[in-house]
C-alpha cells in the first residue's frame, strides 16, 4: 500500500480552499493525470453533503476509471473520499483545511492506495505517486488563479 501525507501552508483562508476542493467537477481543469470527472449524485445528511463521483485519470494511451464517495463537511472544514469501485484495492483520501489567520490555512492532505493490478501498478504507479505529491500545490495554484495571487502576496508578507 502506498501513502503520502503532508501538511502544506497556503495564502488562501481555510474556507476558500475548503470551497475549492469541494468542487470536483473543476478537477480536469487543473488536477495532474484527472481527465475527466462526473458527480453522479448528491446528498445532504446530518448537515453534510455526500456525492458519488467518477474520476478517468490517464497518461498516455492508459486510461483508469474509479468512483468514490466524497463527504464534504464544510463546519469541520473536512472532505473525506472512500473508494467505491475501480482500479484499487484500497483507496482513502482526506482533507482538512486548518485557519492560520484570516487569509492563510495549512492544508492536511493524506491518502493511502493500492492498485488491484501489478501491471497497472508497474505502467503507472511511479507516474500516479507523483501526481499524488503534486495535489496540495495544485490546489494552491488553483487558488491563486480563482482567488488571486494578490492575496497570496499579501499573506506570505504578513
């Protein structure tokens, strides 16, 4: 099984990058390796949404398609992802986005997966490890493009 975790300081408050990653359906636009995303229900219960979405990552001519549950907790400024179905055997994904002031939060990002495949695991496996590294940063690019850098500029000044 593999597992990275980090915890990555940001110019943008906890509830921007909350709202950001929250909205899967802008993936494709920016996520490393994610071609395509579609929600494929949403819930609210007990004061949570919940949403079924498949994601199609790919390099190449190698195409991979997987479906999860995403719990977005907008209060506890949490987003945990389970796996449902797909190309792993295991696949757990969180999110929690602590304040660090008004205008800067750190951002917990951990995840643990395996594929189901040895093959899959050889052809991208070391590609994907690395996507999986690149995310926070994503995200932060993302924010300075949504949000604007000014901001950012501003925070890292402070």
């Amino acid at each position: 099984m593999h597992v990275y975790e980090t915890t990555h300081p940001v110019a943008h408050s906890a509830e921007h990058m909350f709202a950001l990653v929250a909205r899967v359906e802008d993936y494709p636009k920016f996520l490393p390796l994610c071609e395509a995303l579609e929600v494929k229900r949403r819930d609210e219960r007990d004061g949570k949404e919940v949403l079924v979405a498949t994601m199609t990552v790919g390099y190449g001519l190698i195409r991979e398609t997987f479906t999860t549950k995403v719990h977005l907790d907008r209060a506890a400024r949490t987003i945990l992802v389970e796996y449902l179905d797909g190309p792993f055997t295991f696949l757990e994904n969180r999110w929690h986005f602590q304040p660090n002031g008004r205008d800067a939060c750190e951002v917990v990002f951990y995840i643990a997966y395996a594929f189901r495949s040895r093959l899959f695991e050889r052809l991208i496996g070391r590609l994907f490890a690395k996507a999986v590294e690149r995310y926070t940063s994503a995200f932060e690019a993302r924010a300075d493009v949504i949000y604007g850098c000014e901001q950012a500029a501003f925070a890292s000044q402070k």
